[in-house]
C-alpha cells in the first residue's frame, strides 16, 4: 500500500489544555511512518497553538473556510487568513456544514476556489443521507457532489485534492459504512475520476469517514480504493488515534 491519510476532524471540542495534552500524547505514542500522513484540524480559534505544539510529522488543517475574499462577514474565515497561518490543508463541505449551515453544493464549489487560491490543499467531503442510501440514490447524489467540483475545476486545481467519503449515517453513530459498503462508494469515485483523467484518478486519495476506530481501520484501509480516514470521536482519543495511526503505517510497509 502506498500512502496513507489519517485525518483529525475535531469538531468544536478541545481547549488549550486538552488541546496541548491530546498532542503530546499523540505524539507518544505514534510511529512516525513517511508513507502515513497525519493532518490535524482543530478550530479556529486554536489552529496557532496546534501550529506551535504539534510535532513536525504532523500537518495542520482547518475545518472550513470563507467562500469571500474580506469584508463584512462576521464570524468568517478567509482563505488568505489561513495562508497566513501556514495552513496546509482545509475540509470543505463537511456534512455538518451542508446540513446545520446551509452549504449547498455552489456553496462549496467556491470555497474549493479560495482554497486554490490560496495553495491550501481541499479535503472535499461528500456523502449520502439514510434517506437516499434507503431510496437507491446514493450513487447519483455522490456523482452531484463529486462534479459541482470536478466540472468546474481545471485538471491543475484538482492536483491537491483529498476526498473523504462520509456516509451521513455513520457519522458519530458508531454505525460504521462496512468495508464492503464503503468500498463500492470509493470503487465509483475513483471511477467518476478515471473518467475525467487517469493522472487524477490515480493520485488523489479518497478518505473514508464515519465512526472509524482502532477495531475497524485496519479493515477498511485494506480495501483497494480506501487510502485513510477522516475521523471525528477517535480522533480526540490519543491513544485510539496513535492507534489508527499505527495501523496505516504498519499496512504502509508490508
Ligand atoms: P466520527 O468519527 O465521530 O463518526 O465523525 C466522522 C466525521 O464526521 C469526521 O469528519
């Protein structure tokens, strides 16, 4: 297997005693693998802190990013703010983002351009609702979601990409998507990308997330289209985190 991305989606959790102590023990109890890649995005309000304590193997994103420029847009962030804070990395279109904010898939698309803008690398999330899973529209909705991106994209702004499959129901309900059920999904994303060109195909990782932990990672990272995870509770588990880690570096190696 080659490489690996383990993600930490820390939500709004975390303060800067927790915040220092989670890093630290993460730091611990990790083995640094070149071909595992660990990113970490905490809130706002803490991205300089984690950009100060963090270990240098570990690399810093933000949870979501402003579709403006500047101005008069209270409670936002901007893509040249986050430039200026050394951020690599952003998540754009979060389900909770979609869901509790509105975010449609327009929405999305121009947050997917300030982070361009900005060389901030998109992990792109997509996925399915019970509902449409339950009404045999998984694959269309995913599709949707995959081309407000891919269609209004240049093949060079798609370099960076990271997708990260997240079925909307196995999002914190400990309910996670089967390896099986996941990898369909990934089989099809990686298909819509060959589709569109098989550089990009072959280079972007696409991440899979709901309710991983250190039982079912190994699992799902052994399946062919499934390159690491984006994850919420666990990840604000050291020792269930380093674990996951672990285990991609380990599966990195054979
Ligand atoms: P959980 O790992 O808590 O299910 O959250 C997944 C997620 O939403 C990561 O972005």
């Amino acid at each position: 297997m080659d490489n690996i991305y383990i993600v930490a989606n820390w939500k709004m959790n975390g303060d800067n005693i927790f915040n220092r102590d989670l890093l630290s023990l993460i730091e611990r109890n990790s083995i640094v693998s070149d071909s595992s890649h660990m990113i970490v995005c905490p809130p706002m309000p803490y991205l300089h802190q984690v950009n100060n304590q963090k270990s240098s193997y570990m690399m810093l994103g933000a949870q979501d990013i402003s579709q403006y420029d500047n101005g008069a847009y209270t409670g936002e962030t901007s893509g040249t703010m986050l430039a200026d804070l050394n951020i690599e990395y952003v998540i754009i279109g979060h389900s909770e983002r979609r869901e509790l904010y509105n975010e449609d898939n327009s929405v999305i698309k121009d947050k997917f351009s300030k982070a361009i803008e900005n060389n901030i690398k998109p992990i792109l999330c997509i996925g399915e609702t019970i509902e449409h899973r339950n009404s045999g529209q998984t694959f269309d909705y995913i599709h949707a979601q995959i081309d407000a991106i891919i269609s209004n994209n240049k093949l060079d702004n798609l370099k960076d990409l990271i997708i990260a499959y997240e079925p909307i129901w196995a999002i914190g309900t400990g309910q996670t998507a089967t390896p099986e059920i996941a990898e369909e999904v990934h089989a099809y994303i990686r298909n819509i990308l060959l589709n569109t060109d098989s550089n990009l195909a072959a280079n972007t990782p696409i991440l899979y997330g709901g309710s991983v932990n250190s039982e079912n990672a190994e699992k799902l990272f052994r399946m062919e289209n499934i390159n690491g995870a984006l994850i919420g509770g666990a990840s604000l588990k050291a020792d269930e985190f380093s674990k996951i880690y672990n285990i991609a570096g380990e599966l990195t190696n054979e």
